[in-house]
C-alpha cells in the first residue's frame, strides 16, 4: 500500500510497490497527459515534479514516492494560465505534442527558482529529446515563462479560460504564425 499525494489529492495505491509512477499515473489514476516515451528515462516525456524536483516517472516506483508531493501536466493549471503553459503557446513550442508535457514539467521547476535561466541552464535542466526539433522555440519559451513568472512581461499565449480550445486553434494560427527558419 502506497500513499502520496497527486495534484493535490492524497492517493493510495493499492499495486506493487516495485510499479513505476508513470504507469500508476496513467492506469490508476487516468492521468494520461504524462506519455510514456523510451521507459528508460531518456527522452523525457513521462517527467512530473516529485516534491519540487524534475524527474522522470518511468524510472522511480510508487515505493519511492511514499509520502511525496507529485504534480502531473494535469495538476500544473487547468485552465492552461500556468506560465509555462502561456509561453509554450506564445512561442509556438509545440509539434507534435508527445513530448511537450515533459518540457513543461522540466521548464516549471527550473524557474521556480531561477527567474533568469541562461542557455545553459535551460540546456542542463531540460534534457528531454524531441523528435521534432522544436528546440530553439522550447529554450525561447522557458525564457519568457520565467519572465512571465516574475512579473516582468504579461502572459498571452494561451486562449482564455471558458474559450473552447478546438476554437482558438481554428482561429488562432490565422491571427499568428510561427517564426520562419523553425
């Protein structure tokens, strides 16, 4: 029996100790925003903040966690008004979408207590693979995250709550494009 505390709300798992997070995440808790990628800790998709911390859910069991705080994609804002969240949209930081929930996830711990990340520290701190290549906008958005984070620039990415996202992404790209070279 293990107990944790998930988003906010305390969890107990009635599984084997030994079962990585992502899959008590995603199976027993329907938690499904965190992907499943390499199952080696690689790439990065399954990464959650486990107390504070950035790590990668397939590679720590539930065992591990007992006691914990874990916020999932799911947990971070519901209505996308996370600063992360804002940015991502706003630096058009986003392809395919299976490996963008871990970047978040990475990019919300690191500025929380860096409201400043050089390259560098954006590098080191988001080691996550992206097929993709999106990773010039992904380094531009943690950059603008942290800023919208400290109250130096206003956050607008995302579309408002209340507005229905299939919507705003029929209207959106009409109104902006992404930058070109990326």
């Amino acid at each position: 029996m293990t107990r944790f505390t998930v988003n906010g709300q305390p969890v107990h798992y009635r599984m084997d100790p030994e079962t990585p997070l992502l899959f008590a995440l995603r199976d027993a808790s329907n938690l499904t925003g965190t992907k499943y990628g390499c199952g080696m800790g690689q790439c990065g998709a399954c990464t959650v903040i486990i107390d504070g911390q950035a790590v990668r859910s397939c590679q720590v069991t539930i065992a591990q966690v007992e006691g914990g705080f874990v916020t999932t994609i799911e947990g971070l804002s519901r209505d996308r008004s996370h600063p992360v969240q804002q940015a991502f949209a706003a630096e058009w930081a986003v392809q395919c979408g299976h490996c963008t929930p871990g970047f978040v996830m990475a990019a919300a711990a690191l500025i929380v207590g860096n409201a400043n990340p050089s390259d560098l520290e954006i590098d080191r701190a988001l080691t996550n693979l992206c097929p993709c290549g999106t990773y010039p906008r992904v380094r531009r958005a943690v950059r603008r995250a942290a800023s919208i984070q400290a109250g130096r620039e206003r956050a607008d990415g995302a579309p408002a709550p209340g507005i229905d996202p299939a919507e705003a992404a029929r209207i959106v790209p009409a109104l902006r494009r992404p930058p070109r070279g990326e």
